[in-house]
C-alpha cells in the first residue's frame, strides 16, 4: 500500500516526496497528465467539484501501488478520502504554522495554486484552520518542519518506517 505525504499548501510535500523516492507521484502532476487538464483551469472553468471528484478516484487507484505519493492541500476536505486514508500504509503530516506557509507560497507561487493566487491572506488562513484538524484526523505520523531541511526531513522519515 502507498504511503501519503499531506499537508497545506507549501508545506513541502512534493520536494519531500521526490527526496524520498525518484518513483514518487505527485497527485496534481498526475491528474493533469492523467485528464491533460491543468489543475488552474477546473478553478477559472468553476468545476472545483470535477477536480475534487477525480481527486478522490486518483487517490484510489494510487492507494494500492507501493509508491510515496505527493497530495493536493486539498485532499482532506472530503469524508470518502478520509476514509480511503485508513487503507494507507501511512499517511505523513507535515506541519508547519501559517506565517511560514504564507512566506513560502509567496516565494513560490506556482499555477496550480489558483487557491493561493485568488484568496485574501484572510481567507487562506480560514482555510488553513479548517483543514489541520482534518490532517491530524488521518495523519499516522505528524512532522513538525520548522526550519528543517529536506534531508533532516527524510531522516525523520526513515527512523519511523
Ligand atoms: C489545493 C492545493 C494544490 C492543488 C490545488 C488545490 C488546495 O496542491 O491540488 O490547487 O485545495 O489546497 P498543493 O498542496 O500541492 O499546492
């Protein structure tokens, strides 16, 4: 069973996954390779519920591979994959307070963060609030990133598997 990086956005999950593993997926690369559709254009077409729907199935399909998989921010808002987590091999939580997310994104604000790019900082840290709980619901590990690097990271990593 695959194991899942979660967290917000900025949060490091994919630079942590590809440190990891060279096989790592990331999940937004894959479902726009997957449906040749960029992640931004679901936001400007108003179909977030779509990209949320293939969402939930891509997780789905990765759950069963062995892979280090990559997750959207986005990943806990529904109930079916929280419970799709509970199959996991393990489900990694990095954590790190607002202000350093909000430096990060500034510093980084790609494409596929439509969220980032059209919500007020305000707004953002609404939604921040209203996913941690979500994320320690299903994390089986929770790491605190702070100022640690990516192979202090993965060192954690590798003492808990
Ligand atoms: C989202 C996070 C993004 C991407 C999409 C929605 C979210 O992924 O899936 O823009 O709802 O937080 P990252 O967390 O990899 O930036």
């Amino acid at each position: 069973m695959a194991k899942f990086l979660i967290g917000f956005m900025g949060s490091g999950k994919t630079t942590l996954a590809k440190a990891w593993s060279k096989d790592a997926i990331d999940m937004d690369d894959y479902l726009e390779q997957k449906y040749r559709r960029p992640i931004y254009d679901y936001f400007d077409q108003g179909e977030e519920d779509l990209l949320r729907q293939r969402e939930s199935e891509i997780l789905q399909e990765l759950l069963a591979t062995d892979q280090i998989i990559a997750t959207g921010g986005g990943i806990v808002e529904k109930a079916i994959n929280r419970e799709l987590f509970k199959q996991a091999e393990a489900v990694i939580f990095l954590r790190l307070d607002f202000e350093a997310l909000y430096e990060r994104l500034k510093q980084d604000s790609m494409a596929n963060r439509p969220l980032f790019l059209s919500l007020k900082k305000e707004d953002l840290f609404h939604l921040f609030l209203k996913r941690q709980s979500l994320y320690e619901e299903v994390a089986t590990l929770i790491i605190e990133v702070g100022s640690r690097t990516p192979s202090e990271l993965i060192k954690i990593l590798l003492l808990s598997e």
